[in-house]
C-alpha cells in the first residue's frame, strides 16, 4: 500500500536509487530494499582512515606476502586462453528463425581455457598451469572490470564467435558513463561548514502529483522526470522533435501516417539527445576530506570535493544494441576540443555555488575527469541473466566486481572480490 503523502514517497524512491539516474519502476526491487535499508540504517556509514587507497595499500602488502605482484598504470589488450585440440572443436547448430545469434547464444562443448592476459605493450602475464603447484591446482584469471568490458573488450573477437559469451549478457544495459569534478577547497572542514554526509540531486524521484477524482479515489501520480525511454535503461534527456513528428502536424488527421513522419518520430525516439542541465540533472557531491579524521594532520588547511555527474552527449555514444552499450569519444586530444569540457564545467561549478554558497570564493583548482565506465544499469535483467556470476562458462575465468553485487560502490566491489575468491 502507497502512502498518501507523496514527499514520503519521493524521499523513499530517491533513497532507493540515489547512485543512478533510474526511474523507480525501472530500478530491481531488490537493489532498491537493499539500498534503502542501507540508507535509513542506524549504524550509519564506515569510511577507512586515510581514504580508500589506505585499503589498497593494505592488501597490496598481503599479496606481497603471498609471494603476489601487483602491477598499476597498465592497460589491457585481451585475454590468453588455452587453444582447443582439433577434436574438441564442435560444429555450430543451426539458429532457427526467432533464436539468439550464435555470437551471443549459450554455446554447447568445451570451452577453452584462461591462462593470462596481455597488456597493450605486448607484455603478457599467465597464471600457472598447475604442473608445478602440487595440490594448489591450476591458476585463475579474476576479472574486476565487469560483465561487459570482460566479455566484449577483453575476450578475443574469434573467441567469442567461436564459443559465445556469457548465458544472459544481450538482455542487460550498461550504465551511462560517469565524470568527476575534482575541486580544491581553502579552508578546513569546519571553516567551509561541510560535512562528510553525500549531497544528491534525483531528477528520478521528483514529487509525484497526485489527482482525486469526484467521488474521493486518489490517483497516484508517477515519481520523476521522464528520464529513461522504458527500457530500465536510465537513458533520457530533452528529445528533438521535428516537424514531421509534432503532435500538432497530425492533430485532425484520419488514416494512415506518412512514412517521412514515422521514421523520423523513430529515430527522434532511438536517439533522445542528453545533456547536463543547470539544476535539474543528476548530480552527486561528495567532500572526501570531511570522512577522513586523519586528513587535516596529513594535509593541513585545504579540502576535496568531488562532484560526480552523467556523461552527456558530447562526450559518450549510446549504441541501442543488445546489450545497449555506449562509446567513449575521444576529448583529450586538443584538435577535438570543441570547448564543450569548460562549458560543462562551468554548468557544474554553478550548481555547486548555488547549493554551498560558501565555497564561491574559496576554490583552488578544478579539474575535469572522465568518463569512466561505471558497470551495468540496476535494472531487472542484471540479477536475473544466468551470466552475471562469479563463475563464467570458460574455465579458469572468474568474475568479481560491483557488478555481481546491489551496490555500484567501493565497498560493492570488496564484497563481488570475496564472491570470485570463494569462487575460485
């Protein structure tokens, strides 16, 4: 049963799914429970003393130990695998009408198995193949990275013709990407009034308005903006209508609409235009150094804030595939700079004055990150694909990250990393 009070149900739907821009009949239920359990929870929130990387420097001494390397800065070519013997290799079946591809539908026979990765250098790190480990077995190949970029970045393109990809993976959506907004604040915590609690904006669970009709029933009216197109996708944004896909242009008219109209109201829905609006977008805004009770003895008298905010058109490509995926396009290189970098950044920095008037005219240095790939939408598809587990169809390759979890966070990545290991 709803509540009546539609600023209950707002507040209910924004803490549900305040991390993605998704409407609440798009986001999974379960994902939903769990983050507003975790948002309304008593015990609060935990952050390490001396910042995530306080973690990471932790666990890279644990490895060490374990007679383990760790290597950073380095990007990934594709993964190594095992090559099957003549044998083993079985004839595709033939798809009939209405079926999968045989690029993406479950693949019968062995599979061959993971022994490495190789790095765009050419260097190429392999795992042990057991010969000399005793009872400790073969090795195995964790990918953290995702469901997505695991299988259509990383695993060989003849491989996946071959052998297919993960049960499921056509039927998810990847997030839109995300950028950050790294700002250097002068003063301490306490001088600029700021506090280690997240701020949000949730264009997805504005205030619902409810109509009553004559007789006393109350309807209930949808919570947010019109920011995704039904898909689960959370893709949305103002869309371009033409013309020839007005409302008005057909209003009066009986039979059948023209062609020119049609397609053009198809493509105008395929491709909805997004882009960072001034106090309406989605927008998070963190002050790390306000969590961290070691920062003013390490740091002295200044502070981090870091704004988080979706990509938009100038800088991702949606692809309305299966999986809908989207392209990164390439805005580092000054011959592409259009000036849409600053203009965002301008956008955001108004935001932020306006909502903590008292940083105005205490910023030291701005910059501009991104887009980072940030995992798969929090829709229904994701926990239900068979694929999305730690254990995938080719031996010796594992899956870990946020991915396999409700969480799209840091702590979310430690719990899918435990899942793998156990796994493992």
């Amino acid at each position: 049963c709803l509540p009546l009070n539609p600023h209950l149900r707002s507040l209910m739907a924004a803490l549900g799914s305040a991390n993605e821009n998704l409407s609440p009949q798009s986001t999974c239920m379960a994902a939903h429970i769990s983050h507003l359990c975790a948002m309304t929870s008593p015990e609060g929130m935990a952050y390490p003393i001396g910042g995530p990387r306080a973690l990471c420097h932790a666990l890279t001494g644990v490895i060490e130990q374990c007679d383990g390397k760790v290597v950073a800065g380095v990007s990934l070519q594709e993964l190594l695998f095992d090559k099957l013997p003549e044998g083993g290799k079985k004839k595709k079946p033939k798809q009939k009408e209405g079926e999968a591809d045989a690029a993406t539908a479950e693949h019968t026979g062995p599979k061959p198995r993971c022994r490495g990765i190789r790095l765009q250098n050419g260097c190429e790190i392999k795992v042990t193949d057991g010969s000399d480990n005793g009872d400790i077995g073969e090795g195995a190949v964790i990918s953290m990275l995702g469901l997505l970029p695991t299988f259509l970045h990383l695993l060989p393109p003849d491989l996946r013709l071959a052998h297919g990809v993960s049960p499921g993976l056509p039927a998810v959506s990847e997030r839109r990407p995300l950028m950050k907004m790294l700002v250097g604040l002068r003063g301490t915590a306490d001088e600029l009034d700021i506090t280690g609690a997240d701020w949000y904006r949730c264009p997805n669970a504005t205030l619902p308005i409810d109509e009553m009709d004559l007789t006393g029933q109350v309807k209930f009216g949808n919570i947010g903006v019109g920011d995704d197109d039904g898909d689960g996708s959370g893709e949305g944004g103002d869309r371009v209508i033409t013309d020839d896909a007005a409302p008005a242009s057909s209003a009066g008219r009986r039979g059948k609409q023209s062609k020119s109209s049609t397609a053009s109201s198809t493509e105008t829905k395929k491709h909805p235009r997004s882009k960072f609006t001034s106090g309406q977008s989605w927008m998070k805004v963190s002050f790390p150094s306000a969590k961290d009770p070691s920062w003013s003895d390490r740091y002295g008298p200044i502070s981090t804030c870091v704004i988080t905010i979706e990509a938009d058109d100038d800088f991702v490509r949606m692809f309305d595939t299966k999986p809908k995926m989207y392209s990164i396009l390439n805005k580092s290189d000054k011959t592409h700079d259009d000036g849409s970098a600053q203009r965002l950044m301008d956008r955001v920095m108004k935001d932020l004055v306006e909502n903590f008037p008292q940083l105005g005219n205490k910023v030291e240095c701005i910059q501009l990150c991104g887009p980072f790939r940030s995992g798969l939408s929090q829709n229904a598809p994701r926990f239900a694909i068979k694929g999305n587990r730690p254990v995938t169809t080719y031996p010796g390759l594992y899956l870990g990250g946020s991915d396999l979890t409700v969480s799209d966070s840091f702590s979310g990545a430690i719990v899918g990393a435990w899942l793998a290991a156990n796994a493992v």
